[in-house]
C-alpha cells in the first residue's frame, strides 16, 4: 500500500484515492518537433528499479496534483512536492542521495 | 414553480448507525483566489462565517462554508437562499476570476448519527478515522466504496456525509449494509 501527501491539501491519501499519471518532469515535444524528439515525449519512459520521480492526481480529494519521489522497488516515499515545478526540489534529491548513496541523481 | 424533492425522498435506516436524508441544502461550489478579501467579505455575509482554514469546515448563523481544495469553497444555506447567495457572490467577485455554481439539486446530504459513525465510515474509506486525524469541523474529501463522497463531524457521534445525487441511492444502501447490527469492528468506538 501506498500513502502520498498530497500537498495541495496536506492530506495522507490511500494509493486508491489518487490517480498515478507516470513519469514526472518529461519534456513536452508538439507541432514542429522531430519524429525523434517526438517519439521521445510520447513512448520512451524510464523504468528504474529504484528511485523514480512520478505524477499523481489527489483525484477523489482535492483534485490537484502533484509530483511524488518514490523508491519503485520498496515503495518507500521520498517526499511529495508541488505539480508547479519543471525538477524536483533540491533539498529532495540531497534528501535521496543521503539515503541512496548509489543513486546516479535526478536526470530528465 | 415545481416542487423541489431530494435524491433520498426522506430514506431513513436504524443500524449501528442512524442513517437520513438531510433534507434539502442549499449548496453554491464556489472557486476563486480564498485569499482574496472580496471573497471572505461575500462569504461572511451570505453564512455569517469566516474563511477556512485548509480542510476546515466553517459554521455561523445563517450557513456553513467548508473548503474543498486550495480554490475551492462548498457554501451550505437554507435551501431556499441559494439562488440568492449565487447572485450575490456573482455580483461581489464581479471582475474577479472566480466560478460560483448553485448545486443544491446536484448533491445528496446524509445525516449520520450513532457511536458507531467511525467505525461504519472507516468500512469504505482509506480516511484516517481516528479523532486526532479527523476531529471535528475538519472535511474529508474521498471515497466511499467506489464513490467520491466528503463528510465532517459536527460532534463526536454525528457526521454530515455529501455526495453526487445520482449516486445518493446507492451511497444510502451502502450505508445501510455497512450500518447492519452486529457488524461493527468495534474499534473507533471501543477507543471513545
Ligand atoms: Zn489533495
């Protein structure tokens, strides 16, 4: 089982009052794009066993979202920070890596 | 003028819990910056109530004011006051970015009384519902078996309980079966 902070609305919710929307922090490829750089933004996702950086929706609470830091292996949640960000925040990844001394770091 | 009937039409059930139709609210969604001062001031006129805190659920004279998310309020009057209360928040946020929608007749208000309140709620919510995680006059948005729902306490052995009207008769049979006697897990209301 999964517990999030939501921080919209400072709310612990049950994996199954949100709604996962995969990967955080992809860059958004449109009209004008290369086939490469296009096919980049809709298929190629990162799979890491490991620490991985997710979009949630707080969907039967506020509504909102936000993004999530998460160990895909353990479950164990890193922290949640705000949807409003393009990276997580730095005080996050230190917070990973101290944990996760293997870690290569956060790359988009 | 037709006449105004409730999802629920008066449904009642004796349980662990007792389980009733709130008869008719008055119900404006209200969605705005909750920081501005023009919606505080439009809000304490028409409820009588100050401006949440987040999660909060506000109560005076003439209404409550519950918040629902970080730009968005659920304004509770007498059923008969919404059309009014709408007009005046349209007229006082007017220029202002903000949505204020009448949804009296979208939604479905149950009166949830009993010892047993948490412990019946706690069948089909993932909600903490412990009184230190919810205490009273703190809303709780989320789900009810499959069913988005939003309930508060008002004192420790009573709740209001809102959700879509489309879904009010099956929520109220949930309820029903989850408020069965004997079925209790004992564990909120062992704690009190
Ligand atoms: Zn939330």
């Amino acid at each position: 089982m999964l517990i999030l902070t939501c921080p919209n609305c400072g709310i612990a919710a049950d994996e199954t009052e949100l709604h996962a929307d995969g990967q955080a922090h992809i860059t958004r490829h449109g009209a004008g794009a290369s086939d490469d750089d296009l096919e980049t933004y809709l298929f190629m996702r990162n799979n890491p066993k490991g620490v991985h950086f997710e979009r949630w929706r707080h969907v039967y609470g506020c509504g909102k979202w936000f993004h999530a830091a998460r160990c895909t292996m353990t479950l164990e949640v890193f922290g949640t920070y705000p949807a409003q960000t393009l990276e997580p925040p730095k005080e996050l990844v230190a917070k990973i890596k101290k944990k996760r001394p293997d870690w290569e770091g956060f790359v988009k | 003028m037709s006449n105004a009937v409730t999802a629920l039409n008066g449904a009642k059930y004796s349980g662990l819990i007792d389980i009733a139709d709130a008869g008719l609210m008055g119900m404006i969604t209200l969605r705005g910056d909750l920081a501005s001062a023009a919606m505080a001031k439009v809000v304490k006129s028409i409820t009588g109530a100050k401006m949440p805190k987040p999660r909060g659920v506000e109560t005076a004279g003439k209404g409550s004011v519950a918040w629902m998310s970080p730009d968005e309020l659920l304004i509770m009057v007498d059923y008969p006051a919404a059309d009014a209360a709408e007009a005046k928040i349209t007229d006082a946020l007017s220029g202002q970015h903000h949505l204020a929608v009448n949804v009296s007749d979208a939604r479905a208000v149950f009166d949830l009384t009993g010892d047993h309140l948490r412990d019946v709620l706690a069948k089909g919510s993932p909600t903490n519902l412990n009184p230190d995680a919810l205490p009273i006059g703190e809303v709780r948005r989320t789900r009810l078996g499959q069913l988005a729902v939003a309930f508060w306490f008002t004192d420790e052995s009573a709740a209001k309980l809102v959700c879509f009207r489309s879904v009010g008769d099956h929520v109220f049979k949930w309820l029903a079966n989850a408020a069965q006697n004997g079925s209790s897990p004992n564990f909120h209301s062992d704690m009190r």
